[in-house]
C-alpha cells in the first residue's frame, strides 16, 4: 500500500535502538529507550499559511531526522511499523 501524508504530515520508518553500550554491554529490550531517529519515507506539500501560499518542507525523502520522544501517531502498513509525525515535531535533520 502507498500512502502519501497531507499538508505538513511526513511518513517516517523508526531506526532501531542501538542493542549494545559504548563499553559492550548487550540491552535487554525492556531497558531500550525508544528510539528517536528516523528515515524519511515521504512528505506532505507543506503547510498553507494564512495568506494561502504553500510552505514547503524542509525535509525531503531518505533524509535521517531527530523527532521528539512522545510525537506522532504509530502506524502499521504493509507490516512495517512506521510513524507519521507533523513537520513541528522534527527537531533536526542528521548530517
């Protein structure tokens, strides 16, 4: 299924939490923080301003974005999990 989000909505696939510590201790899956980094899989047209212009994303597709820890809703498509966050809830754009 292909889904396209809407107005300032983008369409992000959750990176895994890293499973191992800086110092080689393997993570129990209770104790893994939810994961905060994300792969684009698509994006809205922007969002319309009051003056009616479209303002386009600053994100593009296969971009690695930052997102804040409780944003967005959690979607199920294909069997993949995937998140779909507003623009407002991306806090940056990894390298």
């Amino acid at each position: 299924m292909k889904v396209k989000p809407l107005g300032d909505r983008v369409l992000v696939e959750v990176l895994e939490a890293e499973e191992m510590t800086k110092s080689g201790l393997v993570l129990p899956d209770n104790a893994k923080e939810k994961p905060q980094q994300a792969k684009v899989i698509a994006v809205g047209k922007g969002k319309v301003s009051d003056d009616g212009k479209t303002i386009v994303p600053e994100v593009k597709t296969d971009d690695i974005i930052l997102f804040g820890k409780y944003s967005g809703t959690e979607l199920k498509i294909d069997d993949n999990a995937l998140l779909m966050l507003r623009e407002d809830d991306i806090l940056g754009i990894v390298g």
